[in-house]
C-alpha cells in the first residue's frame, strides 16, 4: 500500500497544471473543516541520501514525461489501482531498471514522523 500512495502522490501532485496549482484549498477542503483545529503528523520517507537523490531525479522525469499523457496515466493507475505496486510500462520516460530502482527505494524505505 505504501508504494501504491507514494507513487500516486508522486506524479497526480507533480503533473498538476498551474491553472491547478493556482486554486485555493477550498476546492479540495470541505467548508465545515475549513475552521477546524486539527492535529496531524507529518510523515516522511527516509532514505540514504544519494538514494534519495536519485530517486527524485528518476520521479521528475517520470513526472515531465506523464505531464504530457495524462490521460493516459490516469487511466493507467486505475487499470492497476487493486496492484501492490503498478506494472513498469514504456510510458513512464524511464528504463525499466530505474522504475526497479525506485520501487526497490521506496519498499527499503521507512516512514518517519518529522516532529
């Protein structure tokens, strides 16, 4: 489950329009939570540091490639949304051995609370 969020959060944030990136949080906030006081923790993914440059460097190309086939991305994740993690594929602007390599980075990872 772990890698089906991150990889999700990771291109459907990324590959977000400016026109997207402009709006405000109402439009994703319902307008009775709007005021409320919330208490949450931050989690984050801890990994070695030259991992996780790579891996980024990997997720922003993936995420310039799908920027530009969204649609067919969307339709994609919902092909395999049931998957522990989504089948490699030619479309994502990667070779396989990277895609691999991010899975493999993300599964060796751990989440940590950034109190």
């Amino acid at each position: 489950k772990k890698n089906i969020y991150l990889f999700i959060s990771l291109f459907i944030v990324g590959c977000q329009s400016e026109v997207s990136k402009a709006n405000s949080v109402e439009e994703y906030i319902p307008s009775h939570l709007m005021n409320a006081e919330v208490t949450a923790d931050i989690m984050t993914l801890e990994m070695e540091p030259d991992t996780l440059k790579k891996v980024g460097s990997i997720g922003q190309r993936m995420r310039e490639h799908l920027a530009s086939n969204m649609e067919w991305y969307l339709k994609y994740v919902e092909e395999h949304a049931e998957k522990k993690s989504f089948p490699y594929h030619p479309n994502f602007g990667v070779t396989k051995e990277e895609y691999e390599f991010v899975l493999n980075a993300i599964d060796q990872s751990k989440l940590v609370n950034t109190k």
